[in-house]
C-alpha cells in the first residue's frame, strides 16, 4: 500500500477539489479513503448553508481516492446520488468512502459527509466502472 504523502501527491493534480475547493486527504486504507474539508463563507449558498456542490464534490474526491489509489486499473464514477440529511452548523467536513462491492467492470462505494459536530450531513453512493489508465508518454 503506498503512502499517504504518494496520495496526496498523485491527487493534488486534481485541482478542482484540492485547489478550488481545499480537500484534503487524511486517511488511506485499501478501498477506503477519508478527506476532509474546512469551511469558508466560499463554501456558502444565499442562505448562508453549505452549498450541495461543495458536500457532492468532497464525496466526489474521497470516492475518487479511495477507488483509484494504488490500483491496476482507473476507475471513474459512472453514477453518484447523493441524500442531504442535514445542514452542518460545523466549521468542517468529513467524507469517508468504503467500498460496498468491487468486481470486473463495475464498482459500488458509500461516503457518508459527517461534520466536525458529528452530524450526518450527506450520504452519497457512487457506480464506479473500471478503466484502463492511459500510458505515461
């Protein structure tokens, strides 16, 4: 299993959730990921809440992760739904993606969005579907 910096690293040209956003990687395991986002008033809708995009991009990237570090093959979402639960009063995000089912093609995996205040605010599942990663030139 690589190492947590290699992850960072390998993911960090994933500029729109990184960059833009400000996701981090905290945790690697074998089809597993946890990353975690702190909240700015950039995060914000109208209303004051956290936006939907910036909880379903969060999931996005803990499922890329956990789904792609450290494997043969590359693996991208072909299906993601996502169930708000609640709005956060917390000051950061967490999304934890296991793996549900893996098989040749396809893929299943659960990220649950929890907030500093161990509050359930989203539950998003992803359809992964298997790849073949491009040749480095």
């Amino acid at each position: 299993m690589g190492t947590l910096n290699e992850a960072r690293e390998m993911f960090a040209k994933d500029r729109f959730a990184t960059v833009a956003t400000g996701a981090v990687i905290d945790e690697i395991g074998e089809d597993h990921a946890k990353c975690s986002l702190t909240l700015t008033e950039d995060h914000r809708n109208a209303y004051g809440n956290v936006m939907g995009g910036a909880i379903y991009t969060l999931a996005d990237f803990a499922f890329a992760v956990a789904s792609n570090f450290d494997k043969d093959v590359a693996t991208v979402s072909v299906v993601g739904q996502a169930s708000f639960m609640a709005a956060t009063k917390g000051n950061k995000l967490f999304a934890t993606a296991d793996l549900i089912k893996d098989g040749r093609r396809n893929c299943f995996y659960s990220v649950t969005v929890t907030d500093d205040l161990s509050k359930t605010i989203a539950v998003v599942t992803f359809n992964g579907t298997h790849i073949a990663k491009e040749k480095e030139a």
